[in-house]
C-alpha cells in the first residue's frame, strides 16, 4: 500500500467527527423540546418528548438518509471540543509523502516545515489540465479527495505564488484547514451575533447588517465541483436585490496563525506550514487568503458541505469598516478570480480518491 501520508487517517477522523456532531445535535434538540421555555426555542406542544438517541441508532438511520445537522445552534468551543481529533488527526499529516514531494534543506522552494527547516517544491505547475492561457491570472487549483453526501468534503486548494480567494463565507459549517506548503496572509472575521434590533443594525451611512444564511451567485455551489461559473447578467438584479449584508468584527486571534509587521508598522496575520487553523459558524466563518511568494497547499475538511438547498451556498463579500466593526456586502466573484479543479498524483478524479 502506498504511503498517503495519513490521509485515510483524516477520512476515519472525519466520518468519527461527523457521528459526534450528529449526537450533539440530536441532544440539543432534545434539551430544547423538554424545556419549551429556553430562549430561541420553537416548541409545538403537541410534540411527543423523545429520548436522546444513541450514536448507533444514528448511524443506523444514517444509512437510509443522512439527517440534517444544524451546527450555528452550538459555541465555538463547544464545537471545538467536539472537533479536536480531526485537528489532530490533520496535524500528523506527512504533507510530503501526500503530495509526493522529497524535502529538501537548501531553502528552496515553499516551506514544509519551518521548525525542521524543510522545503518543496511547489505542484501548482504540475495540475492537469494545464491553465497557462486561462482567461484570469488569478487561478487557484483544486483537488478533490473525498465526499460523503450531506456529511464532509475533503479537498486540497493549490496556490501559485500570490494567488488569492476572496472573501468568503462558511454558512453553519465549521472548516478544518491544515498548511501543507508554503505560507499565506490571512483575513478573518466573526459573525456578530448579538446584533440588535431583531438583527439588524443600521449603519451610520444607512446601510442595514443582518446576520443570515447567504445566497450564492457565482461559484462554491459544493466543493465537489468546484468550478467557476458567470452569474447570467439578467439573474443579476433580483439576486442581488435578496442578499443580506453581515455585521462582522475582526477575528483577532485564528488558531495558527501568527502576526507579523511590515517597515511601516502595519500588521498581517499569517499561516505557514505545517500549522493547522479552524472556523466554526460564528468564529471566523469569513475569511479570505493571499499566497506567499512561493505558493501555497491547504488541505480543507468542510463538515458538512457546502450545499444550496440547505441554505449553505458560498458567498463572495466586500468588508467596510465602521465604527461598529466591518459591514460586509454581498458581490458577484470577482472576475480576476478562478477555482479550478484539476488531477495530481493520486488525485485522479472528483468521484473518489
């Protein structure tokens, strides 16, 4: 057997991760229809009490249909909890022996391990199909390893040097990022929760923040199949015309990433191999990313997948800054912007690894 460096591992972390949410899931549901009272509870009386159910009988039921998780109902810490052997499990990931690669210690090429001083080079030139003569300059490749339906999505994005995802949101899911190379500048940002008048905040220029589920335009519709497509300009208004700005506040402190200043004293975040990061539906669920100089390999698990009919499509976002935090608003993808899938090693295709 080939050595995957661990990624079966991820997979088995993975689908473990997926039951314990499952089970945290049916257990705040069942808290909330025992005690109607709690805040933000919808309660039909008529409803019969149901005891908790097992992680078996969830399993059971989840081979006939995959039920329906809502993970925006839980913390962030208590999700983290829930998470940490699949943190773990992508942080003894051997990125070299994943993505074939032989280190080496003569600073050359994109970091692999900055500690072990170890480097590689990058594959952004190695994806097939090639894209040398694509329409946009900013081409980020992708790599599907694995999905399973309704719960998880396993995929690698490939930066060339300098190559960018615009602002983005991650609608009730959490993300599991693991730096396989290289380093990349990072924006992040929490959703505001507490936003006041029945969720809406009016800004000073007028403009009105709501926290909700987004609607996708352009592209992200699931990451299995993620390929850029162009918003039908006639769509364009009524789509708009629905999308729902967010109130947000700067994540100041994402797991792995480290802050560095420039001469003139301005501070970005950045996450270089090998460290692991992580959002979750409040904490950090817009982000955006730069690659450095030499690329960069980010290795995502998505629980559960992007997915429009429940109302977990991926939005494009353009931050303001406001004396309340950042108002972001809905855009179209930027058009200087491709996501495109592409084969690698044993990447070979989008149906399985």
């Amino acid at each position: 057997m080939t050595n995957d460096g661990g990624l079966r591992n991820v997979f088995q972390s993975a689908d473990l991760v997926y039951n314990q949410l499952l089970v945290l899931d049916s257990q705040k549901k069942n808290h909330e229809r025992n005690n109607p009272t709690s805040v933000g509870t919808a309660y039909n009386a008529g409803d019969k009490r149901k005891p908790s159910r097992s992680l078996s009988e969830l399993s059971s039921m989840s081979l006939l249909k995959t039920p329906k998780i809502n993970l925006s109902q839980h913390s962030s810490e208590t999700l983290r909890r829930t998470v940490a052997p699949l943190i773990h499990s992508m942080g003894q990931l051997d990125a070299a022996a994943l993505l074939s690669l032989n280190p080496n210690q003569d600073g050359n090429g994109a970091v692999l391990d900055g500690k072990e001083g170890l480097y590689v080079p990058p594959i952004h030139d190695r994806i097939v199909p090639h894209q040398r003569f694509h329409r946009s300059h900013n081409i980020v490749r992708y790599l599907h390893a694995r999905e399973v339906a309704d719960k998880y999505t396993v995929g690698i994005f490939i930066f060339p040097p300098g190559a960018s995802i615009p602002l983005h949101d991650h609608p009730s899911m959490v993300v599991i990022s693991r730096v396989l190379y290289g380093e990349l500048k990072v924006k992040s940002y929490n959703v505001v929760s507490n936003v006041h008048d029945d969720d809406v905040e009016e800004m000073k220029d007028g403009t009105k923040c709501e926290r909700s589920p987004s609607r996708l335009r352009s592209s992200f519709n699931r990451i299995k199949n993620f390929v850029s497509r162009t918003v039908l300009s006639s769509l364009h208004d009524e789509h708009m015309a629905t999308q729902h700005k967010l109130l947000v506040q700067e994540n100041k402190s994402p797991m792995g990433v480290q802050f560095s200043s420039d001469e003139e004293g301005k501070s970005s975040a950045i996450i270089s191999a090998p460290n692991v990061t992580a959002l979750y539906p409040d904490e950090g669920n817009c982000h955006s990313f730069v690659a450095g100089p030499n690329g960069a390999a980010v290795l995502d698990v998505l629980l559960p997948p992007y997915a429009e009919d429940e109302h977990r499509d991926c939005t494009f976002y353009e931050a303001v800054e406001n004396e309340h935090g950042y108002c972001l608003t809905p855009i179209d993808q930027p058009s200087d912007f491709d996501c495109l899938s592409g084969e690698y090693g044993r990447f070979k295709s989008c149906d399985r690894y």
